[in-house]
C-alpha cells in the first residue's frame, strides 16, 4: 500500500516522487479491480467529513463513491449548515471534527482554511480544492497520463490559460516527478509565485524542465500532453467580461494550438469545461481528449489517497 511521509495532503508539495508514484501505481490496481470487487471491509468502519464552501459533481461525488466502495462511509457537510456560517472558527471545527471522524476533506475558497484546519485537527485533512491547489485532480491526471504513455518522467505537458489553482499544482507535480510542464498564460494571469518557487526547486532536482511563457504556440511545441481550464472560476463571475477579454480567442485551445505538438498529443481538462470558451467543441469531443478518463481516474486516485492515510 502506498503511504504518504505525512498526516495530510494539500499541495503535492508535501510529497516525494516516490509517494507519487506510489499512489499512482495503488490507484492503477485499484482501478483494474473495481470490476471484480464492487466493496471491500479495508476502511470499515471509517468515516470521512466532507466540507464544502465550493459546489460540486467530481469531487464529492467520486469521495462519496470510494469510501463506499472501501467499506466506509462519508457525511456530506456544507459549510453554511454548520456552526462556521455562525461564528465557529475553523480551528474550533478542526478540533471537534477530529473527535469524531478520521480524515477531513475540504473544498474551499480561500487555502489558509485549509492549512488551519489541517494545523489544529489531528485526524488528516484532504484538499478537495482550494484557491491556491488541487492536489487530488493532478494525482488523477498523472494517472490518466500513466494509462496512456506508461511513464511520467520525460514527457511534456503544456497548459495554457488561467494561472490557476490546477495550473498551480501541475507546476509542483509535474517538477516533482520529472515532467517537462511550459505554461502560457496573458500578462497578469499567471501562476501563484508560490507554486512557481516550489517547482523551480522541485525541477532541480527530477531535471524537469519549467517554463513561463505567454505564446500558446511555444508552450506546445513538442508536448505530449495540452491541458487547460476554466478561464474563469468560481467566486471570479464578476470578473468574467474582463477575463474573456484577455484570454480569448488567442488562449483558447483548438485544433490548431496542436500543430506545434507531438502527432499524438492528448487533450486533458479537469472539468467542468465551457465549450467556445478555454476550449473548442471539436477539440474536447475529439480523439485527442481523455477528459472523461480523467473524471473517472478521480475515484480511484482518490481510493489510493484514502487507504494511504487511514487505511
């Protein structure tokens, strides 16, 4: 069983590649299982909190579904709902959740609620999503990747669009694991420096190769992989007149952004996608995409996270 170094996962950047790999690898078998063992007794009888500040289809849905599947059982909370929308701070929530569950999962605007929850619980706390990260999407992209190229190391991922909180942690995943990643993004719409420091220290050291750039055409030169996102995310809406403006048409992703890719490039996105915005129709719903993989490869990168943390 995979195991992470430790009690919680936010980032990635807490991670080795190894523990990657590891997940990736726990989430491959888990995967071929499924259709020969709907439930197993392997978290019996945990549970799992979820919190949630953000909607959501993938996320809790895919949580729900592999706790079930490991013999657990989830409880679904929404954040206006409990005593937080009345005044609780999060580190008094962090401390009775604990008494009561074994791990937490998050979705949340802002990620210090995520670093506070994860200082003051003492079960582990999970980043379903927060502004600044979206570790358990790029576990699962790493094992769509790995589904379709059988290697991480030495391949090229280009993402262009939004300097995001998914762009954010494909910069810390991809370094990790020795993965070029070239990023395109407009003038003030880049990634986190945060997240850019990290995968410059990270690439030091897997020989991954990082790069900022705001041509979607150089980003995708010789890339295995093209990836984009929203352009505009939740909590942005009244922002999206302007962010329209900057971003398109020159940022969105279509058949043409692919001339300067690898022949058989695939096209990733984490959903949920809007067609004529960061992406064409024809794109998307064409032979390149393994957008629904991904969406899938959700529960079962997620089953590896579970079992690796209180299994």
């Amino acid at each position: 069983m995979a195991k992470l170094k430790g009690k919680d996962l936010l980032s990635l950047a807490e991670l080795t590649k190894e523990n990657i790999m590891g997940l990736v690898r726990q989430a491959e078998k888990l995967k071929k299982g499924r259709r020969f063992i709907t439930t197993t007794i392997a978290l019996r009888p945990k549970v799992l909190a979820m919190l949630f500040q953000k909607p959501s289809t993938r996320t809790r849905v895919s949580f729900e579904t592999a706790m079930r599947h490991l013999g657990g059982h989830a409880i679904n909370l929404n954040w206006n709902e409990l005593q937080l929308s009345r005044g609780e701070t999060i580190e008094d929530t962090a401390r009775v959740l604990s008494r009561y569950v074994d791990a937490i999962m998050a979705r949340v605007y802002a990620h210090s609620d995520i670093v506070a929850l994860a200082e003051h619980a003492t079960v582990p706390v999970i980043n379903g999503l927060s502004d600044l990260y979206h570790p358990c999407q790029i576990l699962a992209d790493f094992l769509t990747i790995m589904e379709r190229r059988k290697k991480l190391e030495g391949l090229k991922l280009a993402y262009v669009g939004d300097g995001n909180n998914v762009c954010n942690t494909l910069l810390v995943g991809c370094s990790l694991v020795g993965m070029d990643i070239s990023v395109a993004h407009p003038e003030g719409y880049g990634p986190h420096g945060e997240a850019v420091g990290l995968a410059g220290e990270f690439s030091k050291l897997s020989g991954s190769k990082v790069e900022l750039t705001v041509d979607p055409e150089a980003a995708a030169r010789d890339a295995d992989i093209v990836y984009t996102d929203t352009f505009v995310s939740i909590g942005q809406e009244a922002e999206k007149e302007k962010r329209l403006s900057a971003f398109l048409p020159k940022y969105q992703v279509r058949e043409e952004t692919f001339r300067s890719a690898k022949p058989d490039a695939l096209f990733m996105h984490c959903l949920p996608a809007h067609r004529g915005e960061e992406v064409a129709g024809e794109v998307i719903d064409g032979p390149r995409s393994v957008v629904w993989d991904e969406a899938e490869n959700r529960l079962h990168a997620q089953k590896a996270v579970l079992l690796s943390l209180i299994g």
